[in-house]
C-alpha cells in the first residue's frame, strides 16, 4: 500500500457536488477536469467530461482528461472505481487506435500509459500482486517499443524491483569521469540518481544528494548520476545530440557543482530499463549489487538519509 498512496499522493478525495457549483470553463478540458479534482469537485469534472463529449464527440483530448479520474478514484482508494475508469479509458484508446498509431499524438499514450498503470496499481493493493505484474510484463510485450515503455517498466519496477540485482548500466557516452560498472562497485552501497536537463526537482534534490554523499563517505557510498538525450535544449527545439550533451554539461556546470565528480552515464538505454519515466528517480543499490530502494521522485533529507542508513547498516 506504502508504494500506491507515494504514487497517487497529489490525488485527493473526490467530493460530490451538484451541477450548479461548476466553475467557469477554462481553456482545456484536461486543464478543467485536473482543477476540478484538485479541488475536490469529482462531480464538476464528470459534469466537464459529459459537456465536451456532447459537443466534440471523443478525441484524445477527452480520453486524456477521463483517465484522470481513475487517477483520482485510486488515489482516494476507490478501487472498484478507480479499475472501471482504467477499462474504459483502455477502451477508448483502443477504439482510437483502429485509426492511428499510438505515438501519431501525444495524448493517447498519456491515457494508456495511466490506464494501465492503474490497473496494475489497483491489482496490488487488493493484494493480487502477482496479477499486476503480469499485467504490466504483458503492456511492455505490446507497448515497449513506444512512448510508455519507461512508465510501464517504472510501474512493474515499483512492484518487483527492490531485492534483484541491479541491471547494468551502458556507460558508453557520459559526461565527468568514467562510470564504473556496477558490478565493480559490489561491497560498496550505490545511490543511483537519474535526472533530466529540464528538471526543476532534479537541481532541488542534488544539494540533497551532495551532503549526504559527504556523510556517508567514509562508509562507501558511491553516487552515480545517469541522465538521456530528450532532442532538445531550453533554447532549440530539435537540437543535434551534439549540442545537447554540450547543453547537459553546462546546466551540470551550473546547478550541480556539488556533484561535479559524479560519473554521469547518458544512455536512454539506462532510462528503460530502470523505468526513470519519472525525474528524479532514486535508486539504492546494497553492498551485493541489489535494489534496496526504488522511488520514483524527490525525496527530503530525512527520508533519503533512513534509507541510505539501512543499506550502510546492513
């Protein structure tokens, strides 16, 4: 359950209220429903979805802004609710599907990727863990050669990760010095922090990771910073790999001095396997080389500093 309610947690519980207390409409239908249920007002987001449907039909935009309330309905741990919006924003998706591929757009793929993320999520909390593993190994056969491999293998990671052996790490280009395989670093426990050039959360977690790497130094541990190529900068839209990697330097320059010797492999490969759909995503190694800890997301000082402190006990 601990990992469900640290996914779903900016979800908050769905309130009924009539239709006469609707807000004005904004811009968006995704955008309305999204503010609807941050308020608490699952109501008025039913009520947005029914009008645009009546009057645009069903588009992308629509399955995009219905799977937000299976994302509502599991963060409030509803969960008979929350798997029959998951079924249906699945079929709607599929349904659109018949006429384009899933990446031609990019709201389908934020849709099915939720869809069946909530599945999967829904199955472990009522205890049927092995069901959404499977679940999940089933969407990458079908899915993982599109956009949502990283979410899906994050998904499946949060529910099987923690006690494998940690994949390997491509190290092929990288920026600092080498990185070393992982396998060398068996003895030693191993934060492994992947971060994106665009992450506002990444550059807040790195002063974070910086003071406890120093105090855990004499115990070992080692922090390794993966990061990928997007194809752009804050500056080019489509930007050459070239002048990207040069763009990653200058914002590690930048943001992250206090890591600056922090081996940073860049590999999309890396993102995949670990699923890092999610930036920044965490990832403790213990002293054999297995995962101790997946988190998908910042986390505080004291929250990281009590799982390093297991892993350096141990």
């Amino acid at each position: 359950m601990k990992r469900i309610t640290n996914f779903c947690r900016f979800l908050l519980l769905a309130a009924l209220v009539t239709f006469s207390q609707l807000p004005p409409a904004r811009a968006g239908i995704v955008e309305d429903v999204r503010t609807a249920l941050s308020d608490n007002n699952f109501s008025a987001a039913d009520a947005y979805l029914t009008s645009y449907r009546s009057r645009s039909g069903v588009t992308p935009e629509y399955i995009e802004a219905y799977s937000w309330m299976g994302r509502a309905a599991l963060g409030a741990r509803d969960y008979d609710q929350a798997a029959a919006y998951a079924k249906q924003t699945g079929a709607l998706v599929l349904e659109q599907l018949k006429q384009r591929p899933l990446d031609a757009e990019p709201r389908l793929p934020l849709a099915l990727g939720a869809a069946i993320e909530i599945q999967a999520q829904t199955l472990a909390a009522r205890g049927q863990r092995t069901q959404a593993i499977a679940a999940l190994q089933a969407a990458l056969r079908t899915y993982g050669t599109t956009s949502i491999r990283e979410r899906l293998q994050k998904n499946l990671n949060l529910l099987s990760f923690e006690g494998r052996p940690a994949p390997a790490l491509k190290a092929d280009q990288f920026l600092g010095s080498k990185p070393p395989a992982l396998v060398h670093l068996k003895g030693a426990p191993v934060l492994l922090f992947f971060w994106a050039h665009w992450c506002g959360d990444c550059k807040a977690e790195a002063p974070i990771i910086t003071q406890l790497r120093s105090e855990f130094a004499a115990k070992g541990l080692t922090v390794l910073g993966p990061t990928r190529l997007y194809g752009y900068t804050a500056q080019v839209q489509n930007a050459a790999p070239s002048a990207e990697l040069a763009y990653i330097d200058a914002v590690r320059q930048r943001f992250y001095g206090g890591l600056l010797d922090m081996p940073v492999p860049v590999s999309t490969y890396n993102f995949d396997v670990y699923g890092a759909s999610t930036t920044p995503t965490l990832v403790l190694l213990d002293r054999t080389g297995k995962v101790a800890m997946y988190h998908p997301g910042a986390l505080p000082y004291d929250q990281l500093r009590a799982e390093i402190e297991k892993v350096t006990a141990r």
